[in-house]
C-alpha cells in the first residue's frame, strides 16, 4: 500500500475531493451553458465572508459559509429578476460586498489569519471528519436534484422562452439551479479553498466542451477530467509538498491547454 | 379523425399591450379554429412577435381577456397541447447537444416535474423526426445543421409533445428560397393530413397570403382578419401598398 494512505487526513481529502470532483461540472455545464460561470466567483467570495462569521462565533466554518452562500444566491435572483440592476452588476455588488465583509470581521478579530489563509487556498488538513459528512450528504443531495430536475435545467439552459410555453416552471427551475449552485461552491472550499472553486467548476466543463459531442457525453468528459484532476492533484501535492487547491486547478488547467492546441 | 372546425381554439377578446407607456398592440380580437392556418402579417414592429407571446402566456395584456381552448390563459393548465417554434436565426454553436436530444425537450412539459423519460417518450421523439425527414440526423449535432435542417428540428421539438396547435414567429428567417419552399410544403402537410391548427408570424406576405387559410394583418391595430383572397382582392391590399406598410 502506498504510503500517502497511512495519513487518515490524506483519505479525508480524498474522499471530500472525489465527491466536490463528481459535482462541480454537473453544476458548470449549466452555469458556463448560460454565462452565468461568474456567480461561482461571487458566490465563493460569500462563502468567504460567512468562513470568518464562523471563526469568528467559534462555529464551523462550513456550515456558516453555505448558509450565506445559499441565502445571497437567492438574494442575487431576486435582485437580477427585479431589474433594477444588471445580471453582471448584481454579482459585482454581492462579490465586493461580501469581501469587504470578510475583510472588516477578519480585521475585527485579529487571530485566525493561518486558518483563513487554508480557507482562502484550500488545505486538506483543515478538512475535519465531520466537514467529511457534511460533504457527503450534501453532495448526495446536489446530485440527486440535478438528476431529478435534469431535464428541466437541459431545456430552461437551452432555450427558456419555449421552455416556459411548454409549461415547466422556469422560476422555480432557475432557483433550483442557483441553490446548487451555492452547495457546491461551499462545499469545495476546505479542498481548493474560496480563491480557486471557480477553476474547479468552469475548466473541466469547458475543456469538455472543446470535444463537441452530445450534452451526456460533454458532462461524463468534463467529470472524467474533474475526477481525474482531484486525484491527480492531491498525489501530487502530497509527493511534491505542494498546495493541493493551486495543484488540482494547474492540472485541469493543462489538460484544457492540450486538449485546447489538440483540438485546434 | 373527426374535424370541428367550430372548436376555438385560440380567442382574444379586446386585448392591448404596452411595454412602457405606448401601446403596441391595441384593442385586438380574433378567433381561430381548430384546423385553422393562420397567418399573422405586418411590418416590421407593427406588433406581430407581442401578438404571439400574448397569445402563448410568455406576455400579460394589461387589457383584455386572452382564451386557450376555452379557457382563461392564466388557468390554462394542459400547456403540452401548445407547440412552440420560437424566432431562432442562430442556434448557439457552442451548445453540446444533438438533434434527438433537442427534440426530446419537446416531451417534458407533458411528463412533468421528477419524471424521467420513458420509451413512449422516445417512440414520439423518433416518430415527429420522421414526420419533418430528420430522423436519419437524430444523432448530429444540431450546430452542424444547417439553418433550414435547424428548422425542421424545432418543428420536431413542438410535435413531440402531440400539441394541437403550433406557433411559429418568423420560422423562414436565414432559410434559402428552396428550403423556404419545402418548409411551406411541411407546414401544409402538417395542417392538412395531422390536422394541426398554426399560428404562423412571417414578414412575408405575399407567400403567407398563399398559404393561409386565415390572413391577420397586424399594425399594432388588427387591421384584417379573414380570408387571404379576399385581403389581396380588397382595397385592404392595394391600400397598405399605397402607404407603404406591406413588406412582401
């Protein structure tokens, strides 16, 4: 047996990574689909925030940053559906406003700057047993919703105008995806931290879509490269002594430039 | 299958729309009736797009009453007997999805939420691909169509779900003059030997005209309604020409 399995922190981010590594493309196909990949980076920058609401009042982490991840989600719908401002604008103002947040509690609470920093980049080691859990069930739960609404979120990410004529609820279908959308960005961050989750969701979609093949095709491709780009990764980081987070966003990074210039 | 020509199908009693303070549409009743091809006329941003969404729930008329099969659009429940062929000039290039995939988007108003598909679903999916000549491309990619092949795809996608009635807006734009002519050829068909009732928006009156058997003339006002002979016979015709509001 390979020597990196004697360390139980090691098996806890394998399995944490391997579950945020099969859901972050199910989520990207129809977040990068509709243009929408950039409310991976502001709702990343809310987890954030509610991280250092957690170190702060000495709860977990985890739990704070999906519980703002999931209420400013519905929050930013809300404030794209009203109109008032611009889809992009509601983002800008959720991603500054949530840092500036996380800026002033962390400035207010001077102490836990080497726990952030994990947060910011990603550390296996901050990955406890029961973020392990959390992970699971909620990863469980992700899964099942994109299954159960999969063919509404196919044809609202297609074409929502006849989606609606043909009587599916886009509302609460575009709800549905942006809730997952917040599980998802939080749970990844013990892995790759709130400054790379982004990477994790977009990349390996995209480099999957270089194939142009069928739309099951391009997520079973773009879970492939995922899956393969967290293991890779976490050996890698553990062998090299590298940052798992940096190192897992770099592989699935190369493997889009080479399918990239394959592709050309 | 037994006709009712009397069914209405579609009804608009009295109905005006605004986006902002103008009126776009104003004051517009029509009937249709099953069987019925329609075809909705008029220039361009006289109204004829507004028209059709009201028609199919996608806009609200600030007045007036709009009535699917009978019934009040806002109670109107059994959406899957709608098809839908929406303006689409450009398909998203990037967007990874084939022809059968697209048309089987056409089953899932019917099936309904937490239901996948089922075989009878696919059995539709293949047998609407064949009614419009697609079913050999069901596993093309629909970017590497052409806009005509396009076309015929989305018109699959609205007979998947058994509809009763379709609408089309704009459904010839980026279409070559010989596909346009099979298109129509298609559409003839469907109306005749399905008994499909359509809705049909087109810029292009002089062939919707032939077409038709219901002609609306739309400048935010419905200026005719009625048989397209007798709109080309009428002073209806020669008058619009004579203003200057007939794109043909």
């Amino acid at each position: 047996m390979l020597d990196i399995f004697t360390y139980s922190f090691i098996i806890r981010g394998f399995e944490a990574g391997i579950i945020i590594a099969v859901i972050a493309p199910l989520i990207g196909i129809f977040l990068v689909l509709r243009r929408y990949s950039l409310i991976a980076d502001t709702l990343s920058h809310v987890s954030l925030a509610g991280v250092a609401v957690g170190l702060l009042l000495k709860v977990s982490p985890l739990i704070t940053a999906i519980i703002a991840a999931v209420v400013s989600s519905l929050a930013i719908e809300r404030l794209r559906l009203s109109k008032k401002v611009y889809g992009e604008s509601a983002l800008s103002i959720f991603l500054s406003g949530s840092l500036a947040l996380a800026i002033v509690i962390i400035s207010f609470a001077h102490g836990f700057s080497v726990d952030l920093f994990n947060y910011l980049f990603g550390s296996i080691a901050t990955v406890k047993q029961i973020d392990v859990y959390i992970i699971a069930v909620l990863g469980v739960v992700v899964i099942a919703l994109v299954l159960a609404f999969y063919k509404e979120l196919i044809y609202i990410t297609f074409d929502e105008e006849s989606a609606r004529v043909s009587g599916i609820p886009t509302k609460f279908i575009n709800i549905v995806l942006i809730i997952l959308a917040a599980l998802t960005v939080s749970l990844s961050i013990p892995i790759v931290g709130v400054l790379l989750i982004a990477a994790l969701i977009v990349i390996p979609v995209v480099t999957a879509l270089q194939f142009k093949r069928s739309f099951k095709e391009t997520i079973l491709t773009a879970e492939l490269i995922s899956i393969f780009s967290v293991i890779s990764g976490i050996f890698a980081s553990f062998y090299l002594n590298l940052s798992p987070g940096g190192t897992i966003v770099l592989i699935a990074l190369l493997i889009f430039v080479i399918v990239l210039s394959y592709k050309r | 299958m037994q006709v009712t020509h009397s069914d209405t199908i579609i009804e608009l009693q009295e109905v005006s729309f605004s986006y902002t303070n103008e009126e776009v549409i104003k004051n517009v009743s029509l009937q249709a009736h099953r069987g019925d091809y329609v075809g909705i006329v008029g220039p361009n941003g006289g109204g004829k797009s507004t028209l059709v969404k009201i028609m199919l729930g996608l806009l609200t008329p600030q007045k007036g009453k709009v009535l699917l099969f009978g019934k009040d659009i806002n109670s109107f429940k059994e959406r899957y007997k709608i098809g839908y062929v929406p303006q689409k000039t450009y398909v998203e290039l990037n967007f990874p999805i084939t022809v059968e995939e697209v048309v089987s988007m056409g089953t899932f108003g019917k099936r309904g939420l937490l239901r996948f598909t089922t075989k009878s679903d696919m059995e539709k999916v293949h047998k609407a691909l064949s009614e419009v000549g697609m079913f050999s491309y069901r596993d093309r990619l629909i970017s590497n169509l052409s806009a005509g092949q396009q076309q015929r795809v989305f018109i699959a996608r609205a007979l998947a779900s058994e509809p009763e009635v379709i609408f089309l807006d704009e459904p010839t734009v980026g279409v070559d003059v010989k596909t346009q002519k099979q298109f129509y050829n298609l559409l003839r068909k469907l109306n005749k030997q399905l008994d499909l009732t359509l809705v049909l928006v087109s810029h292009e009156l002089d062939v919707v005209a032939h077409e038709a058997t219901e002609l609306g003339y739309i400048n935010r006002t419905l200026e005719y309604y009625g048989d397209p002979e007798e709109f080309l016979k009428g002073s209806y015709f020669h008058e619009l020409i004579g203003k200057g509001g007939v794109h043909a």
